[in-house]
C-alpha cells in the first residue's frame, strides 16, 4: 500500500496509529513519545495524501478528511518535525526556479495587494483574538524564558529602535507597517518623524485610527502604498515581517530601492524570516491557503543583493528559536479563543488557522527556519565600532520614567 511505504519511510520516531477507512490500522514510528492517533475518512483523502503529503495532510485536516482520534493536531504535527531529519530539504534547481520566480512569486503591484489581501484585510478583531494589544504580527524578542508574549513584544521593539539609532526630527520609513504599533511606538519615543506603508486596507484604517486616538497623526502617518513607489529621502528605514513577502525576483529591486530612499548618513533595519540551509521552496501548502506570492529567503540570496545595491552591512543577529516561542503563544491564545473565532468565520478557518500556526511553530524548532536582522547603512562609520549600544538604549527605553503608557 502507498500510505504505508510513505509513512514508514518518514516516520521513524515516535509512536503514530493511522485508521484507515476499511478499518486497518496502519503503525509507524518506534513507539517513543506521546501515542498520536489519526483517522483518515476515506479511500480518495488516502491517496491524495500518499501522492501529495506537503499539500493534501493540511487539505485534509480542514476539510474533515483526516481527523485526530489521539492527541491533538499540535502533537500530530510536532511527530511529523521530529521526523523532518529523515528526509533531506528538497533543493531548487534552475528550471524550477525560473518556473517559481515567473508564476509564483513576480509579485507585480496588482499581485502585491491581492496577496497581501488575502492574509491581512481578515478582520482586526480576528486578530485582536490571539496577537498582543498592540497588534504586533511578527517575531517576538524574549529576553528570558520566562517573559510574557507582551514583554517580548515590547523587547522587539526596543531592539530594533535602538538599532536604529533614533534621533528627534528624524524622517523613518516603516516597510510593512501592520497596525501601526511599531511606528507610533517610534514616533513616540523619539519624535521622529514615521511614514507607514501597506498594501491592507484593513492595516490601514485601524493604523491611522490609533495615531489619531493616541495623538500622534502629525508625527505618524500611514498610506497604502507599494514600497517601489515611495519617494524618499528617509534617515532611518525599518522593514520588519514585509520582505517574506516580496519575492525572490524583487530582492534586487527592495534592497536598491532602500538604497535609493536612504541617506548618505542614514540607517536601515530589515527583520525577516531566513533560512539557514540555502535557497528552497515555500511549502506548497502555505503558498495556497496562508501565504500566496510569499518565499522565505537564505542569507546567500539576500546579501548578495545587498551588494550590488551599495549598501554596508554593518550588523546581522538571528533570533533562533524566538518565533517559535512566538508561535506557541499565538497558538496558544487561539486554541483558548477557538469558539469565539468560529463564531466571526467558521469551523474549517478555525482548522485551517490551527495547522498553520502548528506547521509554522515547526519550522523554526526542526526545519531550519529563524529570523535574522540586518542592519544596513551607506556609510561604513554610520554606526558605533562595538555592539555596546543597542543594549544601553534598550536599557534606557526600559527605565520607568520613559515607559509608553
């Protein structure tokens, strides 16, 4: 039988009972750990799976095709990632990197906003479910084990403010602005001036309504705009979970255009998801339901954009496992908001939004995922000689008096 050649040759740890819709069971994995039990419902999601697992498990799963007897679709998942060892990273040639480049990832203006749409115009209070109050979709920073997805959330932003090195006056540039909660936190503690651009019209509105309320529309604004038509000059650009999301064919184009817009003087921070084991491709079933034109990027393919667009890397830091603990939370706090988010969409989002954040959380824990931050600059002494001071800038945006209320 497919299925069972297919399982025991992925599955190889762990302890997974799969009920088949005859009534066989099928066994994989030396029996160690927490026992996962799946049924699947019938002989056509059987084959589906056996031809095509990267796409028809999670297909599965949210149309009721594959469903958990044991455990829950997290442990499923996890099993499947302490499996991912066995079987190496399929690796991109150049025939199919020109087929994904042209079809999937072009990412023209008109492609921009219908997949930015298609994951971000979702409703806010859906998102007010599991994020933190300010909204922050992206990486968290946990100084220590122990904090809060809040104290994380916090962190991130201190971190990336001091890399920027913020000054009063100052024109920034936030690429992928989000809800806004990163900008206003910007204008906020150092008066800078702060552009926000997004492709969301949902972002949009509830980004400008939190300037507005909190008093700061004249020190932040926030347009829908592509990033390739701003005009510029900024002093300081920040970029943080947007460049998954342009494309590997735009890399050149993102990298020269924050050349362009940037200052002779001027810094730039740019936080992305990375892969550490080279050039891949985005798993096909993110690409179709979670993330369409989006491609997760190795260092080798950045930085050598980097190059040729002039720029200076003056600092790179991986953040290893911060997303996954960021994801844990993210789940965590949907799983506990489930009922409320089936009411605003429907059962089948809900489960479709599950394996996301469960194949997502896997990713950075087994399958080579991180994020990196780079700071970018024109000029070679734009930045002090020794790290020292982004600590102490984080250290003096933490003390009580200067706290954002």
């Amino acid at each position: 039988m497919a299925l069972q050649t297919m399982l025991r040759k992925v599955i190889r740890e762990g302890d997974l009972t799969v009920r088949l819709p005859g009534g066989d069971r099928l066994t994989a994995g030396d029996g160690s750990g927490p026992p996962v039990e799946i049924e699947i419902t019938s002989a056509r999601w059987a084959g589906r799976i056996a031809a095509n697992p990267s796409m028809a498990v999670g297909e599965a799963y949210m149309d009721g095709g594959l469903v958990l007897r044991r455990g829950g679709v997290y442990d499923f998942v996890d099993l499947i990632g302490r499996n991912a060892k066995y079987r190496p990273l399929k690796r991109a040639g150049p025939l199919s990197r020109w087929w994904l480049d042209r079809r999937l990832q072009a990412n023209a203006r008109a492609a921009s906003r219908r997949n930015v749409a298609h994951h971000y115009d979702l409703s806010v209070d859906f998102y007010r479910r599991f994020l933190d109050p300010d909204l922050q979709y992206s990486c968290a920073y946990f100084p220590r084990p122990d904090a809060s997805l809040e104290e994380a959330q916090v962190a991130k932003k201190r971190h990336l403010a001091a890399k920027l090195m913020l000054g009063a006056g100052q024109k920034v540039l936030d690429i992928g602005c989000g809800w806004g909660g990163l900008g206003l936190t910007l204008a906020q503690e150092s008066e800078a001036q702060v552009d926000g651009i997004t492709l969301s019209t949902e972002q949009l509105a509830t980004a400008q309504a939190r300037a507005e309320a909190a008093g700061l529309s004249g020190r932040a604004r926030f347009s829908l705009t592509d990033y390739r038509d701003v005009a510029g000059p900024y002093d300081r650009i920040v970029s943080v979970g947007m460049f998954e999301h342009v494309g590997r064919p735009n890399f050149q184009t993102y990298f020269d255009q924050v050349s362009r817009l940037l200052k002779d003087d001027g810094v730039a921070v740019v936080h992305s998801i990375g892969r550490y084991d080279g050039p891949g491709f985005t798993q096909p079933w993110i690409a179709k339901y979670i993330f369409p034109g989006g491609y997760i990027p190795a260092l080798s393919e950045v930085l050598s954009a980097v190059e040729r667009a002039g720029l200076v890397v003056t600092d790179i830091e991986f953040l290893r496992l911060h997303y996954a603990e960021t994801l844990r939370c993210w789940r965590e706090r949907f799983e506990a908001q489930r009922a409320e988010i089936a009411r605003l969409y429907d059962e089948r989002f809900c489960r479709m939004w599950e394996f996301y954040l469960c194949v997502s959380e896997i990713a950075f824990r087994y399958r080579g995922h991180m994020v990196f931050q780079l700071q970018l600059a024109k000029r070679i002494d734009a930045v002090p000689l020794t790290r020292d001071y982004i600590g102490e800038t984080e250290r003096r945006m933490a003390e009580p008096a200067r706290r954002v209320a």
